[in-house]
C-alpha cells in the first residue's frame, strides 16, 4: 500500500456555494466533523479543533491553518503538525467542489504520510485510523448537507 493519500468522493444535492459553506465555515464543520472549530475560513488563518471523549470527558484539541479559500469550489488546511503546533511537517486536507446536473461532488482528498517522517508502524497506523474516520465523517458530510437545504 502506498499510505500517501486518502481520498474520499460524495455527491450531494446542493449547490456548491452551499457546501462551500459547510465545510469551510466553524459552525457548520463541527456539525458534521469535530465537537468544536475555531477558524477563520481565511487564507493563512490559524484555527483548532475540539473532539471530546464522551467516556474519560477529555478534549483532544488539534491546530489547524487554512491554506486556500476558493468559494465556490475548494477549501483545504494543513493539520496534524508533527510538532503539535503550527510548525514542522503536516497533513493536507482538500475539498474540492465540482457542480453537477444534479448538485455537488465533493472530492475530499488528505496527504502528506510519507512525509510526516514516522516510522512505518506509526504511518500505516495513522494512515488506517484517518482513513477510517474518513469513512465516517465523509457520509455525515453529506447527511447534514441534506438536512440542511430540507430546511425551510
């Protein structure tokens, strides 16, 4: 296997403006993805976060720095640092949004193990666990997106 990039694709029934929101803006994200976010869909911008673990009450909290705002058709940021902060060697996540007769694809596509420097235990572990969660979040995505534009 070649643990250098995960990529998941979905369509939805929205607009890609809508869904540029979603998973640009803090409010929506920790709708669908973390307990919390804290950013400014901003290029440049610094920003965290949250998941809480339901059974210890404790807070995982990772940083975050948006790399590209492109409404309506890409967002992405680095996370993940090797360092913890904001320093040394990261994962990039991007989405990139693609119009379609009938709503949006979303192409979600996270990089950058081979370089984190790990040794190869740690890569396939990391690898496994982010494209594990991938699988998860990635439908969520699209659920939340559906139940937001039934709205009224």
């Amino acid at each position: 296997m070649e643990y250098g990039s995960i990529e998941r694709d979905i369509h939805v029934d929205a607009s890609p403006e809508v869904v540029f929101e979603v998973i640009s803006r803090p409010e929506h994200m920790q709708e669908w993805w973390p307990d919390d976010a804290r950013f400014e869909p901003v290029e440049g911008a610094p920003g965290e976060l949250f998941w809480r673990d339901e059974a210890t009450g404790e807070t995982m909290t990772v940083a975050l720095t948006v790399v590209e705002v492109d409404p309506p058709s890409r967002f992405s940021f680095r996370w993940c640092y090797s360092d913890g902060e904001r320093g040394g060697d990261s994962l990039l996540v991007t989405f990139d949004l693609e119009p379609t007769e009938q709503g949006t694809r979303v192409r979600m596509t996270e990089t950058g193990f081979r370089e984190m420097g790990w040794e190869i235990a740690v890569l396939e572990e990391q690898y496994r666990d982010h494209a594990s969660a991938w699988d998860h979040y990635i439908p969520r995505l699209g659920t939340y997106i559906a139940r937001l534009v039934s709205t009224p």
